[in-house]
C-alpha cells in the first residue's frame, strides 16, 4: 500500500509546483498588463483573472490537499519517519511551501480587486521562492542523514543568490531591450 500512496504523493507534488510555478507567471503577465493602453488592460485582465482562478481552484489547490493526504497517510503507515531529524526539517519546508501557497492566494484575491502591490520583477524573485523549496525537501528527502546540513544551507543560500542575480540580469536585458 505505501509505494500507491507514495507515487500519488509524487504526482500530485509535481501537479501543485506546476500550479505553483504558472501562478505566479500569470500574476507577472497580469501585473505587466496594467501598463497597457485601454482597452487591452481591461480585456487581458480580465482573462488573467479568469486563467488563474481556473488554475488555482482546478488544479493547484486540489493537488495540495492530495499531497497533504497522501503524506500525512504515509506518515500514518510508516511513523518511524518522525524519529528521523531530516523528516522534521522536511516538515517544516512544507509548512513553508503551505504559507508560501496562501500569500499566492491572497495576491491572487488582490489582483481580482485591482491591488498591485509588486512589480513584475518582484514577482519574479517571488516565484524563485518556491524552487528554493522544492530543491531543499527534494534534497532532503533524496539524501536524509547523508546530507551534510551546513553544506546544504551553504548551497540553499548559493542558489538562492544565483536565481535572484538571474532574475535581476534578465531585469536588465529587458530594460535594455526596451530603450
């Protein structure tokens, strides 16, 4: 039973990161819509609000539940699992994941209202939070005890400074583009 329950919880991880990751794209082209003349502004953005109601209610929230489901399930077959330090790092990822998944809710509630609160490049650095997750609970569930925590951190951080110098230079190349 737990290799079903596993692979179900594979899946739908794929399936809410997907979600996860075109969500935020959607914000950053509905948050560049707002510079566009009228009536393109209304009419696209009223599509976007359309496309990520559909995404997040369809498929990304669903697919975080199952995900809950199917961990807390695995959990319940196999509670060895709690007694293992990598587990509760892993854990406290996911509730990160979780919080990271409600304030893409709430921007989501704000773009519905007409709210834009961040630029697209700030979007953009926000969507690299959640590979910053991903890679740190694949990680840690690939390696468990094997993973030397300080080296860990020490390339969480690495990689967190080379996607937001990513983000910052495709910021320029556009910029530059643009003049």
């Amino acid at each position: 039973m737990y290799p079903y329950i596993l692979s179900i919880h594979i899946i739908f991880v794929v399936c809410w990161m997907a979600g996860l990751f075109y969500m935020v794209r959607l914000f950053i082209y509905h948050t560049e819509a707002q510079e566009r003349p009228e009536p393109d502004r209304t009419i696209l953005s009223k599509q976007f609000e359309i496309m990520e109601r559909k995404l997040w209610y369809i498929i990304t929230v669903p697919s975080m539940f199952i995900v809950l489901a199917a961990g807390i399930t695995m959990l319940c077959l196999a509670p060895v699992w709690l007694q293992q330090p990598w587990m509760h790092i892993k854990l406290g990822f996911v509730v990160g994941l979780i919080i990271y998944h409600y304030i893409c809710q709430h921007k989501m509630k704000e773009m519905a209202a007409g709210t834009y609160k961040w630029t697209s490049t700030q979007l953009r650095l926000w969507n690299e939070v959640a590979t910053l997750f991903l890679f740190a609970i694949v990680f840690l569930v690939v390696l468990k005890d094997a993973v030397n925590w300080i080296y860990g951190l020490i390339g969480l951080v690495g990689l967190a400074v080379v996607l937001m110098f990513a983000v910052k230079l495709y910021k320029h190349s556009r910029t530059k583009k643009g003049q």
